[in-house]
C-alpha cells in the first residue's frame, strides 16, 4: 500500500535521546518516589513494554502527568545535548520531496522538538501532536488523521516502543519499527510490524518501493 500520511514519534526514533535520559531518570525517580533503574536491569527492560516498566518501578498511575511535565522541562533544559540519528535529516528531507506528508507525535513538547530540529527541517512537517500522555498517542494519531485529511489506512506510525505499535493498532494504522530505539529490535520484530527499518536511510527506500510496488 503506498502510504500518503508519516506519522513519526520523535524521542528515540528521530532523536537519540536514550543516553540523555539514562541520565536524568534515577533523578526524577527519587524526585517523584519511584525505584531507581540500576544499571544491570537496562537491557533486560529495553524489552519489555511501558506498562510494564511503569509496573517495575512501582510508579502510581495518577504521577504519570506529572512525571512527563517534569521530563519535558529537562528536555528543554538539556536540549543543547539532543542530537537526532545520522541520516534522519537527508530521510526527512527526502520523504517531503517524495510528498509523502510528514508529522510527529510525541510526549515531548512541540517547542523542544522544533528546537532539535532546527527551523529548515522542523519545516519538513506538516502537522504537530505533542504532550501525548504515556499511553494517549492513538488519539493522537487519530487527530493527525484527521488534520491531514487522509484515511488511517493509508497512514503510518513509526516509533521505537511497543507502546507505539499498540497506539498504531487501536487507530488502524500500520506500524513501522526502528532498531535504533528504546526497545529493542528482538522485541519490535516479535510484534509482527508491516515495517522493521535497521537505518533511517531505509525508511524513505522502503516506503517508495512499497509505492511503486502498489502502481505497477
């Protein structure tokens, strides 16, 4: 199916944010009274889902908004030290020239993202749904969607975490994994995504084969 809407998260999938956030979380932990990460318990987590995470910490669901304002606010204070991935700025610019329309939706503000992005490439994006809570991104989804003016079908979800497959899922849209994330490839690819990218440069290759695959 040649997809026409792009809908991608942001934190992990066009930004490399981990490392950042490695270091800020055991903070906010003792800040908000949750278990701290210890350093052996990473990987193991980096499979597993949000809610299990949030579960594992021992975090009170009604702490959850408050958690992501505090998070956005370093993110804002840290956001000399947020790089995006090599080859997502020459992918996004590639997929606009394609005309393929382009959005995000994350839980990080729309200010830090355009900050990360610089003016030219946050340009590349048609449409901004920000502040998502942790597990609020189907409707956001939804309303990008409806923004655009194009069928969910003929919409695609990008992003790096389960909990963006299962957003995806529930607006009835595709799913592509990236590899460079959060989460790791092992789980991404036991959901069965439409799409696994290993390189941001392949996400635009594969997209505008799907495309002319579906024409031919």
């Amino acid at each position: 199916m040649p997809y026409k809407l792009i809908i991608f998260d942001f934190d992990g999938t066009l930004a490399d944010t981990f490392p950042w956030f490695a270091t800020v979380l055991n903070g906010v932990a003792d800040r908000y009274r949750f278990r701290r990460i210890q350093p052996d318990e990473v990987e193991t987590l980096r499979g597993q889902s949000a809610r299990h995470l949030v579960a594992h910490l021992g975090v009170a669901r009604w702490k959850l908004p408050f958690i992501a304002s505090h998070m956005r606010r370093l993110a804002a204070r840290d956001s000399h030290g947020i790089a995006l991935f090599p080859g997502v700025e020459a992918m996004l610019r590639q997929l606009r020239q394609d005309g393929f329309v382009l959005a995000i939706a994350s839980s990080n503000s729309e200010s830090n993202i355009r900050r990360a992005l610089g003016p030219e490439l946050a340009a590349t994006f048609t449409h901004f749904a920000c502040g998502a809570g942790l597990f609020g991104k189907a409707a956001k989804f939804r309303q990008l969607a409806k923004q655009a003016g194009i069928a969910h079908r003929d919409s695609l979800c990008i992003g790096d975490e389960i909990r963006d497959f299962e957003a995806a899922g529930d607006a009835g849209m595709a799913f592509g994994a990236v590899s460079w994330g959060f989460t790791s490839a092992a789980a991404l690819q036991a959901l069965g995504p439409t799409f696994m990218f290993s390189h941001p440069e392949e996400i635009e290759a594969r997209l505008r084969a799907d495309g002319a695959a579906d024409s031919a």
